[in-house]
C-alpha cells in the first residue's frame, strides 16, 4: 500500500527575492497578516515587509527569527548535492 501522507514541501532557494516569496507563501498559509507574522517573529512590520520583498541586507538573526516564526528551517547542504537534487 502506497503511503499516502502528505511530504513536506521542500525548496531550493538561491536569492533573496526567493527567501521573501517563500516567507510570504508560509505566512499566507498561517492566515498571518503582516502585522500579526512581524509580532509572531519578534520583528517589526517593516523589517517583515521588506524581507518578504527581497531585501538582500537583511540581518541574519531577525532573518532567522522570521523563519522559524513562520514554521520554516534554513537547511544546510553541500552545494552539488542540492543541485542534484532539485536537477540544476
């Protein structure tokens, strides 16, 4: 018999405009507002914005706090085991 549960989504991200669509998919799917995810993460709402936007200077440790804020982990892999893996 298959196993039919669902698997977590993983996915490759290289940029920071893809970190800030990923944080903005995890949000969205709490039924966060920005408001309500930036005092969930500990951040303020404009850091939150601009992180979701793309912002390539955030600070690391509020960049952190937002992932983990939003049910996200950062995962650490060997670079050509990632693009063989995700087939770039």
């Amino acid at each position: 018999m298959a196993d039919t549960a669902a698997q977590p989504v993983v996915e490759l991200v290289t940029s920071p405009a893809e970190l800030g669509a990923a944080i903005r998919r995890a949000r969205a799917a709490l039924g966060l507002s920005y408001r309500d995810a930036a005092a969930r993460c500990g951040v303020g709402r404009r850091f939150f914005n601009e992180l979701e936007n793309g912002k390539p200077t955030a600070r690391l440790d509020k960049t952190l706090a937002v992932l983990t804020g939003v049910g996200l982990l950062p995962l650490i892999v060997p670079l050509d085991e990632a693009m063989k893996a995700f087939g770039k």
